[in-house]
C-alpha cells in the first residue's frame, strides 16, 4: 500500500496536478490571468522571467521567492510553456567586485534591493536582497519590484503583502508587453486644478500602466477631441481625463469641450469640493467659514446626473487630529481627538469592484452626492458612502477644532443615514448643449457637435484631496509624499491610491486589472504571545504530530487486518 501512495503522489507530483481548498484560493490565478496566459498565441515570443530572489536570506524573503516560483510555475503551465524563469543569487560569485558590477548593473536597469541586517560572531551586519526581476516579454525588458517597501527592513506584513500581489504584479507587466497599445489619461491643468506635485503619488503610480499627459483647455478646440477625415464626430485624444480640484469657473467654451469630450466616448473623474474651506484661517484663527464654490459646472453634472451638495459631512467613523488640550504645566498638553470633518469610508462586502477588498480611504471636508435624472439606459452607483453616523450641515458651515467637543451621541441622535459620497455613472449621457447651442455651431462640420453618447463613463468625488498627497519642501526641490500617508502614525494606512488606480481602470474597461489589484489574501501570523517560549514543543508537536498520526494509522490497519484474518480461519461455531 505504501508503494502504491508513492507511486501516486510520484504521478501527481508529474502532472503538476493539485487541489487549492483554502478559503480565499490563495494558490489559484485568477480567471483575468488565466485567460490571458491562454490567449499567448503562435506567433508570441516566450515570456523570459529572470528572477534575483535566490540565495541565503531571511525566511519571509523565502517564502516569497517560493511564492514567485509557484506562480511562475501555473503561468508555465496554462501557457503552455510560454513562460520561462530562472532564479539568479546575485552573491553566487563570493567574489565583492563581482558582486559590486552586477549589483550596479541591476540598479541601472531600474531594480532596487533591500537591505537586511543580521548578527555574525556577535556583529551587526548587513546584506542585500534582490526581491526582484526583470521580464522580457516580444524583446523588451521591463524591470519588476515584488517589495516595495519605506523602511531598511520591511517588517512581516509589508512582505506578505508583497505575496499577495505576486500575481497581480507578474500579470500587469506581462499584460502591458502584451499590449499593442498603452492607454492615455490626460490630468487636466488650469483652473485651480491640483499641481502635478500635489498629485504626483497617483500619476506616478498610473503611470506603470499608462501614459499620462498634462492638458490645458484655453478654449482650444482641439484641446480634448481631434477631427479625423472620413468620421462625422471628433475622436478623443485621451481615453480618460481626471479633473482634480478645479477652483476657478469654468467658461462656457470650456464646458462646451467637456461636454464633447464625454459625448464623443471619452470617460471621466471629477473630483471637486463643493465648499471653499480656508485652512489658513483654521491655523491663524483657528476657525473658518466654509461657503459654497461656484465653479460653473454643478448644472452641467445635474445635467448628467450627479446633484453636487452645497454643504459638509461629519461622520463618527473618521480620522484622528492631534490638538492642544489645555495647559499641562510647562508643557503643551497635546491630545488625539476624533477629526469629524475627515470621514474614513471602509469597503462592504458587496461593494462595487472598484473598492472591493480595500484599506479605508480617507476624505477630507468633503460634500455629498446625490443621483439625479435618473432615465432608461442610464445607470447609477453610489460607490462611496459615510457611515451610518454621520450627518451634514450646509453651507456655510463654521469649521474649527471646537468640532471635537460634540460627544458621541450627537451623531446617534441626529444623524440620518448614510452619505454618498463618490457616484459613478455610466450608459447613456445627453448633451448638456443639445438646447443651449446655437444651429450656426450645431451644425458646424469642423467642430461636428454631438448630441450623445450610448456608452459614456463618469466619476464623481465631493472631495478634491482624495487625490492630493501633500508636499514638502527638500535640498533637491518639492518631494511628494505619499497619499494614504498618515503623519501620526508614519505609515501610509489609507487606500485612497488603490480606489483611485481602479476607478481609472474601470474607465478605461480593464477589468482584469481591477480584478488582480482588489484581490486580497488574509494574513494570519502566528500567535506570538502563545508561541513564547514554549517553541520546542511546537515544533516538535508540527514534526511529530505527523509521524505520530501515520504510525497509528498504521497500528490500526495492522490490528483490523490481524482480527479480519482471525475471523475468517476461525469462525465461531454454533450449537
């Protein structure tokens, strides 16, 4: 019997045949990559992945290169053995000039490593480890970084963070060598909109899988849409466009061009504040008076179906401040108190695929939404909302740290229900200038005014700093920080990149995108306060507890074999 289990696990093992039964299938693809490793067709070159995750390290580096090595196996399987790998140990030589040249060759490919510290005959040492690779999909070579991480040595999380992405990370750049063309995502410029500095983070984020082009409208009609011999309607020159915190008005040319870029199949995200709130008068005075902004274009989304509220959320469920709590001798007696005006949103189970699986996002003095004109064929989503305690004040509304004095049971008592406050729109959009413009310009060949669009994409944000990471000033100019990043705890805890880069895949239907990066795997570490001191027995409970288990299967099957073979020479015999 023994034979015949090896013999078949042997065969098993051959066929590269197994069984995922974990709960979140942390040991399948996904049916995005799945199909996209089956879609390698004839005429593809091999997808060359050469990974530097080899050698001597630390365990969690361990498990990770086991990881890419499992994944990469089940690309090689379904694609039919279109993926290849090799596992390189950069300090293989032992030689440190050698070493050196191919670690500076690699950093000049635009690979990173990381450095870790270990003791050796009672010394600090430090050594680095390459948690990367470089894939070479139709001859070109695009380096890849499974870690990514702020600190010397990331801890045990970051790192099973990084396998948790494994998939999504081999599959975007496999996807992107695939891809015969790179979509294009215009930031619009002017009109207050936040700087590319303010919004570096995401761009730069974006721009792995994307091309990313700053855009100005000046009144140019060419600005958003070109006209193309032989169409009757412009094309547009960008398969998204984002507008980021626009604070000055819009005149009616410039609107005039949005509304054709939407109309001719172009998708947007707006994200916008409908209050102005002064923080510099919350420093120096340390109150404000947010009042409404006009920007010209809260009737032009009515008109689409976003209703922008002039007024203010506090939610219960938002981020901490840190302020003065008094005096405390001849200290500053600073405190944590709840910031009501920050709402953090957290992801449901059924949400929408854009914020599925995600971290809490964070909104700051943000506004409601409230889907409006509602019609056949077009379809609204709210994808997020404050929590269930929350409530609004309209405009104006006195903004101040006193905000943090309301107790707890002012949002039982009086809030409502929940908040809108992101809408998505999509289906069919009507010209906001279908009455408005006149016939000379209706009717104009060269500016081909369209009424409609059958299959338009729209994102609404009542917040503008979802967006903006802040800035700090350094020797070598302004350096973004990152957006999610949270000052008291000195970690980015926030997932408002993430929402963002998959509602920018979500315009640009890429589905498989969405699908990979909103995919989570629980991390569930050990209980170290259980596991203290009593190692050993742990360990020799995981080594022996199987041995044990076989052996006694064994005695069993031994003994039920012995009474069978007993019954059946000596029945017993009746009289």
């Amino acid at each position: 019997m023994a034979i015949i289990a090896v013999g078949l696990l042997m065969t098993i093992g051959q066929w590269g045949w197994r069984m995922d039964v974990t709960e979140d299938r942390r040991h399948s693809l996904t049916s995005a990559t799945e199909n996209m490793l089956e879609g390698l067709g004839e005429g593809e070159e091999e997808i060359l992945v050469r990974c530097y995750l080899e050698g001597d390290f630390p365990a969690r580096y361990r498990r990770l290169s086991d990881e890419i090595k499992s994944k990469l196996g089940a690309f090689s399987k379904i694609s039919a053995g279109k993926v290849r790998w090799d596992f390189i140990d950069v300090a293989e030589s032992g030689d440190e000039k050698t070493i050196g040249e191919t670690e500076l060759a690699l950093y000049e490919q635009g690979l990173r490593f990381t450095r870790v510290a270990y003791r050796e005959s009672g010394v600090t040492a430090f050594q680095n480890v390459w948690p990367c690779a470089m894939v070479t999909v139709n001859g070109v070579d695009y380096p890849v970084q499974f870690l990514r991480s702020e600190t010397m040595e990331p801890d045990e999380v970051m790192v099973q963070n990084a396998i948790n992405q494994v998939e999504f990370t081999l599959g975007q750049v496999i996807r992107l060598g695939l891809r015969q063309r790179r979509p294009v995502v215009g930031m619009l410029q002017g009109h207050g909109c936040w700087s590319p500095a303010q919004t570096a983070d995401f761009t730069s984020a974006l721009a792995e899988t994307a091309d990313i082009v700053d855009v100005r409208l000046d009144g140019s009609v060419d600005a958003l849409c070109e006209l193309i011999e032989g169409r009757p309607h412009r094309q547009p020159k960008f398969d998204a466009l984002v507008v980021a915190g626009p604070d000055s008005t819009f005149s009616d040319r410039d609107k005039l061009l949005l509304d054709q870029y939407l109309m001719n199949g172009g998708r947007m995200m707006w994200l916008m504040d409908p209050l102005i709130t002064n923080r510099d008068s919350i420093a120096s005075q340390q109150f404000t008076m947010a009042t409404t902004r006009e920007i010209g274009v809260f009737d032009q989304l009515f008109h689409y179906g976003a209703r922008i509220n002039r007024n203010m959320v506090l939610d219960a469920q938002c981020a901490p401040i840190m302020l003065g709590a008094g005096p405390m001798g001849d200290h500053r007696n600073m405190q944590m108190f709840s910031w009501y005006f920050a709402p953090v949103v957290l992801s449901t189970p059924d949400a929408h695929p854009i914020c599925a699986n995600l971290d809490p996002v964070h909104f700051d003095f943000t506004g409601t939404i409230d889907p409006v004109n509602t019609r056949e064929g077009l379809e609204s989503t709210v994808l997020l909302s404050s929590s269930g305690r929350s409530l609004t004040y309209n405009a104006p509304v006195r903004v101040g740290p006193g905000v943090v004095e309301l107790p707890p049971e002012h949002f039982e008592t009086n809030a409502s229900a929940a908040h809108p406050l992101a809408v998505l729109l999509e289906g069919q959009f009507e010209s906001f200038y279908a009455q408005r413009l006149g016939k000379e310009l209706r009717e104009d060949p060269s500016f081909a005014f369209n009424t409609e669009t059958s299959d338009g994409k729209l994102i609404v944000v009542a917040d503008a700093d979802f967006i903006r990471n802040e800035v700090r000033n350094t020797e070598q100019g302004l350096a973004p920080m990152p957006l999610g990043y949270d000052r008291y705890s000195r970690k980015v805890i926030y997932d408002n990149k993430e929402w963002l880069l998959n509602a920018v895949s979500y315009l640009l239907d890429d589905a498989a995108q969405i699908s990979l990066r909103s995919r989570t795997i629980a991390y569930r570490p050990l209980d170290e306060a259980r596991i203290r001191g009593k190692e050993n027995g742990w360990a020799m409970l995981a080594v022996g507890g199987p041995i044990a288990t076989v052996l006694l299967m064994g005695w069993l099957l031994s003994l039920l074999r012995r009474r069978r073979w007993v019954m059946a020479t000596h029945p017993k015999t009746t009289t």
